[in-house]
C-alpha cells in the first residue's frame, strides 16, 4: 500500500472539494472497506459517504426470513446459509433464534458444502438460503445445477437473489439531486461487466466510477467522483478496476446465471417492492426450488417497522428523525438495513 | 427469546459482562470478586494467594498446536500469570460423555500431565463424571489453580500515556480453531499459540514496578480486553495499526472467512500496560523470552476521558473498535 500517495489524494480531495457532495458507495463490500480502513474520518464534512442498498444480509426481507424459519418447522430439515444473515430477524425472529429451538442450522462459506451434506443425509431435506447479487448468482446457479447433474434430490434452494441496476434506478428516480456520485462494486462488474453500470452516466448524468476494494481503490473513486463534480466537463464514467473488470464481463458467468434464474420482482427491506430487480429459478429446476417443496408464498409486507430507511439510505434525513432509532431499531435487534450493516448510516450514528 | 441464554452469552464479550453483572454479581458480589480480575487475589495470613478457574470446552479436542487438556492448563496457568502469581497446584475436573475413547482420554491427559510439568505445575485434585450420550459433546474440562504473588506485585492504576504491549503475534488461536470448525481446505502454518505464560513474569521480575496490569486476551481477543482495559481506567485507547503483530497467513485466513482478528482468541499471548518511559526497556526485555520474538508496542492510553478504542492505520484513517457484541459469525460482505 502506498501510504504517501493515498495521504497525498486525500489533500487534494479535501482541498478541492468545497461543496456538499454525497457519493452512494452502492456495495457492501465497499461500505465495509470504508469502514475498515477509517476513510470517513479522512474527509472533510462537504464530503459525505453514503452506504448504499448493496448488502445483501441488509436487504433481505422479512418474509424471506420468515420463510426459512417456516421451513425449519419440518422436522428432518438442515438449513444452510451464509454468514450473518442469521443475525437478521423476520417479522419476530432470527435464524439464529431457531438454534435454541434444536433446529439444525449451519453456516457455510459455499452453496457446494451444502451439496456434500445433502449426499451426507439422505434422511434429511437440505435447504440452502442463498442470498446475493450478480456475483453470487452465477455460484448459486453452477451449484444447482450440478446438484441437478449428481441427481441430489434432498437439496433445496431458497433464494433471495437481488439485481443492482433496478434498485440504483429506483433511488434516482426519486432522489436524482441527493447523490453527486456513485461508487460502483468491482466484483459485480467483473461479472456483468463494466457496460452493466454505464446508465448512471448516460441516463441520470451523475458520476459513477467501478471500484476495487483496497484502500487505494475507493480513494480512487472518491478522487474521481469529486474531480469530475467540480470540472464540469471531464468524464463521468470510469472504470478504475481494469486489472478484474472487461467491458462485457464474464461470459460463462453470465450464462451460467441466465441458464437457471430469470428476472422477478421483489421486496427490499425498508426500501419496498422492486419491478425486475430479482432472479428466481427457471421451471426447469423447479424441484430445487424450496418455496415449492415446502409450498410457501413470499408475500410483501406492509412497512410494519415504520423505519425511514429510504430516506436515510439516501441521506436525505438524519437516523435521528426515524422513530424506531434508538428505541425500536437498534445493533443487537436491527429492522432496517441502516442499522443491520455495521457501517450502515444508523449503526454509525448509534455507535458515536 | 430474549429470555433464554444464547451461544454469545459465552463468548467473552458484551453479552458474557451483562451475564456476569446481571446475574452472578448480584449473587456472589464481595469486594475480591469485584475487582474483576483473571484471577482471585487472596490474603491469607501474610501470603497473598492468587486463585483462578476456567472451563475447556473447545471443538475440535485435538487441533494443531495443542488439544483440550493443554488448552486447560495453559487458561488457567495463564489466568494466574496475569496477576504476577507463579503457578503452583491446580485441580482438574472432567465430564466425559458415554462411549467416548478411553485413549483419547488417555491421551488428553498426558497432554494436561506434561504441559504442568514443564510449567512447574502439580494437579493434585480432581473429579470424573460420566454422563449420557448427547448430554456433552465428548469431553469438558475444568481447572482451578492456585499461585503464589510474587514480590508482593499489585496491580496499578492506568494513567494517560501508559503504553500497551501485545507479547506476540495475535489471533493464532482462534484462526487455527476457525479453520478446523469450517473445515476448510488451507494449506498454510497455522496452529495455535497455546502455551502457559510463566516464563516471561520470571524475565521481567526486574520491571514489575512499572506494569501496571497484565491481562491475557482469550476469548474476545484484544479488542474486547482492551474495551474492558478501557472502560477500567476511564481512559481512551489509540491502536497503531501497522504495529499489531499478525502473521500474514492469519490475516489473510480472517480476511477470507470475514472475521476481524483483533476479536480472535489468543492463548499464549499477554496484554501488558506499562509505564511510558519503561516501555522500550520491557519491550526489549520480552522479545528475548522464547515465543515472544514478534513482542510489539501496539497503542497507549489517552488523555481523553471516553473509553473508546480506537485503532488507526498507516495514512491516518481511524477506526472504534467496540467489545464484542453477540455471536461472532462470519460477515458475507
């Protein structure tokens, strides 16, 4: 890492940027990155980060946990799953909760692990909770499949697949004039490819930069979003990750996903019910598909915590405004996506 | 729910202090107790007696660098170690579930026997029981130990400037468990550091006067003594990043499996808080002790009267780092 040149950009932000200027770091991964490497602090206040809608865990819906603890009503069920999703309650509970119930639970670090326990447990049904964006769907897709090559019939996938174009699109329709710029995930365009995030420029005129995730990267971005805000005239797009990300991205990846999954609609946690902005599987691998075997129905629901996530996600209010903060909504038992990620705006502003 | 104890009521951090002060200070509480130290200081008579216990209940009971029986010396060795006290007799308690192999227990307690001896240490109490299958999950133990204080060492009040020592590379503990429980397919040295901390008390007999507390950080990892360091004195903590001793193979593992080292169990690494204008000298004096070559300066007390920690990097960008706070489950992104 080259410490000088990173102190060195941070100046010349600082010293350029005299106006209030909001850039969406659109992926989690970024927002943690942030976090980690205390990039926040660096700024000067007229430069303010705002975590976007891109963490998985945050925007899980209620009624996708729901239907996981449903799920684990069977008695002869292994649920698998990713990291902290656990943590994250449904519309009462966690994941994690159904542990004291003697459920079967177990976190795992790839959908395949989940294959290897179903061959494992004949006797039992293995339900994989697949959450994600494009760069978790095409591993998601290559698992089902090969599940459908082994001929695995006890594995189950439940899955909570979300789009990044959509969500972005629907917070700049609403909000165009609150963010100056967006920092677009590296990983997802690798996939996708780096065309995938080009409508941020041509359609909404906003700066919008692809980014890795070391520190060098993101000031990177930073640098790039303010230079292009306070030069009109310079280049809006950019793809800073050229060493991962080709224009149109990973073509086997991409086959891969479209093979099994297909476009839907669906409901972000304290955002609301998004047209196309979801992948669900294909008829054709319908039996692996655990809302039929288990024949539930995710239904929207009604904003029932009554957060201001939207407008806090955006930054158009301070955590402070929402009711539920503080009292309702806090680190240990979160509703929204601001306070379910640990950088999230209303973790943040608990926290201090 | 929010009734009924969780898996994070007993990972050292946030949860595991509220259980503490909630339930068994309000119970037991007596001025030795709520000293709140590793290890009971007792006077009896004229000797000052230092008294501890810890239960092993880790999965695997076998892992590189180490297995339950030396884990539970070494906890409880170390527990004594840390209020100046030389190890010196500990009882041994062990749960056994039925059908378990008779030499793995055989074993197991070799590992205990020689991990004493070469501490100085006799086990001259303890207690078997056997319960159903399904009841444990194999085996657990538990020590209690009881160590004589040496020169009369008191733990001393914190003041601004005070500097934080770290004995070694952190984190080795936890990663090499972490590894076994996800099973995943590494290649790479790691192994735990578990080892019983005697041997650097006898090398800094010269210094004791200038360590203010010395603190061994188990379950939590640093971050979490160093909230509880901080919460103690009443002072804020400022962490060098790039002075935090961590293997590259450990950080990168923790990276991958999206856990933060600095909440990852070490258990033979000790946190001292030392005087600023000593701390070079026992520095210098701690990296000669075998094991202890990677001994670092890592952070020091502010004069700022919020307990935070807080941790800072090589361009200045900074961090709070908070005690742990619920189950430590791997982050997706």
């Amino acid at each position: 890492m080259d410490e000088n040149l990173i102190s060195r950009m941070i100046e010349e932000i600082n010293g350029l940027n005299k106006q209030e200027t909001k850039i969406m770091e659109v992926c989690g991964t970024h927002t943690y990155a942030i976090g980690k490497y205390g990039i926040r602090s660096l700024l000067n206040p007229e430069t303010q980060l705002l975590s976007g809608p891109g963490c998985p865990v945050c925007v899980t819906s209620e009624s996708t946990i729901d239907a996981a603890i449903k799920i684990l009503e069977n008695d002869n069920v292994i649920l698998t799953t990713f990291g902290d999703l656990v943590r994250v309650r449904g519309a009462y509970e966690s994941i994690l909760d159904q542990r004291i119930k003697s459920k079967t639970v177990k976190i795992l670090y790839t959908p395949f692990e989940a294959l290897e326990i179903a061959q494992n447990n004949k006797d039992k049904l293995v339900v994989f909770l697949a959450v994600g964006f494009e760069t978790t769907a095409p591993v998601i897709a290559s698992a089902i499949q090969l599940a459908q090559k082994k001929n695995i019939l006890n594995i189950y996938f439940l899955c909570s697949l979300k789009l990044m174009p959509p969500v972005l699109k629907f917070i700049l329709d609403q909000n165009r004039q609150h963010i100056h710029g967006m920092i677009c995930p590296g990983h997802v365009a690798a996939v996708m490819g780096e065309e995938y995030f080009q409508f941020i420029e041509q359609e909404y005129d906003i700066p919008a930069v692809i980014a890795g995730f070391e520190a060098m990267d993101i000031i990177g971005a930073i640098y790039t979003v303010v230079q292009s805000r306070n030069n009109p005239g310079t280049k809006k797009f950019e793809n800073l990750y050229r060493r991962s990300v080709r224009i149109h991205g990973n073509r086997i990846a991409k086959e891969t996903m479209n093979e099994v999954f297909e476009v839907s609609s669906a409901e972000w946690r304290g955002i609301g019910y998004i047209q196309d902005s979801a992948l669900t599987m294909k008829a054709s691998y319908a039996q692996f598909d655990a809302l039929k075997r288990f024949n539930i129905q995710l239904l929207p629901q009604p904003n029932r915590s009554q957060c201001m996530c939207k407008e806090i996600l955006l930054g158009i209010k301070k955590p402070t405004a929402c009711n539920m903060f503080g009292t309702g909504c806090i680190p240990e038992h979160p509703l929204g996506p601001c306070m379910i990620s640990s950088e999230g705006a209303c973790a943040s502003y608990y926290r201090y | 729910m929010d009734n009924a104890i969780k898996l994070c009521h007993g990972n050292g951090g946030k949860d595991t202090m509220q259980l503490i002060t909630d339930v068994f200070y309000k119970h037991f509480l007596n001025p030795i107790l709520s000293q709140g130290l590793d290890a009971a200081v007792l006077e009896i008579g004229k000797e000052r007696i230092a008294f501890t216990t810890d239960t092993f209940v880790v999965k695997p009971i076998f892992f590189p660098g180490g297995d339950i029986g030396k884990l539970s010396v070494c906890g409880t060795i170390n527990d004594l170690v840390t209020v100046g006290a030389k190890p010196l007799y500990m009882s041994c308690g062990i749960i056994i579930e039925e059908g378990f192999d008779l030499e793995l227990l055989k074993k197991i307690t070799a590992s205990m026997a020689e991990t004493a001896s070469l501490a100085g240490v006799k086990i001259v109490t303890g207690d078997t029981k056997v319960v159903e299958k399904g009841a444990v999950d194999q085996i657990f133990i538990n020590t209690s130990g009881i160590g004589q204080i040496q020169d009369n060492y008191q733990v001393k009040k914190i003041h601004p400037g005070d500097q934080i020592i770290v004995t070694g590379t952190i984190a080795e503990h936890g990663t090499t468990i972490a590894i076994e429980q996800y099973k995943l397919k590494v290649k790479g040295n790691f192994r735990s550091d578990c080892t019983p901390l005697y041997e650097i008390l006898k090398h800094l007999e010269d210094y004791m006067d200038h360590i203010k507390l010395m603190r061994d950080p188990t379950r939590g990892g640093i971050a979490t003594t160093l909230n509880e360091l901080a919460v103690h004195s009443g002072y804020g903590i400022r962490l060098l990043e790039k002075n935090i001793p961590i293997r590259k193979e450990v950080a990168a593992i923790n990276e991958l499996l999206g856990l933060d080292p600095l909440y990852i169990a070490c258990e033979g690494r000790m946190l001292l808080v030392v005087d600023k204008d000593k701390s070079r000298e026992i520095l210098h004096c701690i990296q000669q002790v075998s094991n202890c070559r990677d001994a670092q300066i890592i952070g020091g007390f502010l004069t700022d009267r919020d307990p935070y920690v807080y941790i800072e990097n090589s361009f200045g960008g900074r961090k709070i780092i908070k005690s742990l706070e619920g189950e430590m489950i791997p982050r997706i992104c």
